[in-house]
C-alpha cells in the first residue's frame, strides 16, 4: 500500500508532463505555421495565387500541418492578399487519447509601398 500512494502521484506527474511535451510541440509547430503564412501573405502581391499556395502547402510540410490543398483559400486583389485556411489536428493529451483541435487561420495583408 506504501508503494502505491508514493507511485500514484509520479504516475500524475507523468501524465502532466506527457501531455505537455505532446501538446506543447503541436502549439508550437502552429504558432511558427502561423507566422509562415503571415509572411507569404505580406509578400504575395504580384505573385500568382498557385504560387502562393505551393508557399503554404511547403509551409504546412515543413511544420507537420495536417493540410490539403483543397483547405486553402487565397484571395488576392491587387497589393492585397487574404489567406483563409482551416484543418484539424489531433492532439494526444494521454498516451492512446487524441483530442480534435480545429484550426482556423484567416490572414489579411497589404502590401505597404513606399511613396517617392
């Protein structure tokens, strides 16, 4: 009975961290996604939106993003480009125990020119 009550709260803190670590590397990989594509956003002006789409999908690759194409919606108007895209991962909050996270991102750039 000793044992168990001294093995109870390391099986906790185990779990805590485990969850963290799990977790914390999808934020992560999100966050910098999230940046990338802030990025291509504010560069996008003059391109074609296949290109920027291949920017994105490279993005999403580069940080395990689960994403499609299909997910992706670019919209570009002169200096200005939106970015809409949407997927969901799965988080493992317990070792076997995913948890769903859907993900929206919607970014909204202007490209800023100097005036001469």
């Amino acid at each position: 009975m000793f044992k168990l009550r001294r093995l109870v709260p390391l099986v906790i803190v185990f779990l805590i961290a485990y969850a963290g670590w799990k977790v914390g590397t999808k934020y992560l990989n999100y966050f910098e996604f999230k940046n990338a594509v802030e990025e291509i956003a504010r560069f996008a002006a003059g391109r074609q939106g296949s290109t920027v789409l291949q920017q994105v999908m490279q993005a999403a690759q580069k940080n395990d993003i689960p994403l499609e194409a299909q997910q992706v919606h670019i919209q570009q108007d002169g200096s200005r480009t939106k970015i809409d895209l949407s997927y969901t991962e799965q988080l493992e909050v317990l070792p076997r125990y995913f948890y769903p996270w859907d993900v929206t991102i919607s970014i909204d750039s202007v490209e800023a020119r100097a005036v001469r």
